[in-house]
C-alpha cells in the first residue's frame, strides 16, 4: 500500500459512494470495470440555545453521470437527561435529500450552506419508568435480611412501565459552515477489493479538507458557532490485478 496523508477525517472517503463504470482500453480487450466517486461534506456537533446537542451533517454527492450533483442533510439532536445517570437520552433524528439549487458548497472549502429546509425529525418511542417489584415480587416486606452478604433493599410499591410512542415534527432549519483553517490535503493509492467484491483493485483517493465553524438555525433560534470541518473526496477506482516483484 503507497499512502500519503495529511490531517484529514478518515471517515470522508468512506461517506462517499463509489458508482460503477466502464472504460475500454482497446478493441481487443474487454472492458475495465472502474467506479467512481466525488462529494463534498460538512459536519459539526452544535450546542442549541436549550441546551439540546445537535449533530450536523450537510453533504453533497456527484451523481454516477458525473455531472448532476444530490445533497441532503442529516440532523440528530439529543436532550440531556435531568434525573439519574441511568436515564436514555432521548434523541430526534431525519435525513432530507436536496437538489443541487439548495444547497451549496464553495469548491476551495471556505463555506458551505443550505437555507430555510424543512425536515421532519422523528423520536423513536420508549417503553420503561417502572420502579419496584411486580406484584408477588421476589423480596419479602423490609428487604434482605441481615448477614446473607447483600445490601438490604426495601421492597417498593410496584408500578407499571411508561411507554412512549414515537413521535415526528416538521421543523424549518438553516445551516451554515465557514472554514476557519488552512487548506488540507491528503492522497491514498491502495490496492483491495473492488466495489462488488469480484477481483482486485487499486484505489486513488484525493481529499481535501478545512477546519471550520457551523451554524444551526432551528425553529427560527440561532446557535452560537461550533467548531467542526469541511472536506471534499474524489475516489477513483479500476480492477487490476496486485503487481507481484520477485524475490531479489
């Protein structure tokens, strides 16, 4: 494997999609099976005026034509629990496909945004908030009696579980990214398997990538800039067999 890297996210080429293709090299020679992929990405963990934590994620994909682009959003937002450590953070999560007019990357990574879209953000149900015993429970009136080696726990009144069912809103959101650092960028040759898993590959990823500070603006409030980065990958690749050097 040849690799040369500078700071860059490792998970941005694997966002990325890799899209089959075909090139010929000459008339007597089958095709070269090649996949292909570009796109640009913007990420941040963002603090809401409420105090809700907010994940970001803004990209935008070339299509298999190489030439159309698709973005979309993604947004989860999780509210701190407020009674005990064992409480399960309830989070609301969407995913909202975009055309290439909403939404917009700068292509030497100094901004990136997408305006006024409206997603529906989904809360999965919950069930539990039971305490105590179920009727007949195992422990008798007062607890474990003394010296069995166990903490005396007083049984409690049991009550049944709180369930939650799920729920979705629509929700109006903004998001802005300004890269705040230098240019990055970072080039990988490998060889592995191709995208269907049939034969070999080699693999060039070209990645660029830009500190920076996003904005959330939902439900009309916006959140002060959190720090988070813009990345652009391009991944070419083409079935070859691994070169094999003999022994000298």
């Amino acid at each position: 494997m040849l690799r040369r890297s500078l700071p860059v996210l490792a998970a941005t080429a694997a966002a990325v999609v890799l899209v089959p293709g075909t090139a010929s090299a000459t008339p007597e020679q089958a095709p070269v099976e090649n996949y292909y992929a570009a796109g640009y990405h913007g990420v941040a963990e963002i603090r809401l005026p409420d105090g809700r934590l907010a994940t970001a994620d803004l990209a935008e994909n070339q299509a298999e034509n190489r030439t159309d682009w698709q973005g979309f959003l993604s947004l989860r937002i999780t509210t701190p629990c407020s009674t005990t450590p064992y409480c399960i953070s309830p989070t609301a999560s969407g995913v909202l496909y975009l055309t290439d007019e909403q939404v917009t990357f700068d292509r030497r990574l100094r901004s990136a945004s997408v305006d006024a879209v409206t997603i529906t953000l989904t809360t999965p149900g919950t069930g539990g908030g039971g305490g105590g015993l179920p009727p007949g429970g195992g422990l008798p009136p007062g607890g474990l009696p003394p010296g069995t080696g166990f903490p005396s726990f007083p049984s409690e009144p049991w009550t049944p579980p709180v369930v939650t069912p799920p729920h979705s809103e629509d929700v109006v959101v903004s998001l802005t990214f300004v890269g705040t650092g230098d240019l990055t960028h970072d080039v990988q040759h490998v060889y592995g398997p191709c995208g269907d898993g049939s034969t070999d590959c080699q693999t060039l990823w070209v990645n660029d990538a830009r500190e920076a500070s996003g904005v959330l603006t939902l439900g009309g409030e916006a959140s002060a800039p959190a720090s988070g980065q813009l990345t652009y990958s391009k991944g070419l690749q083409a079935a070859a067999p691994k070169p094999v050097y003999g022994e000298y």
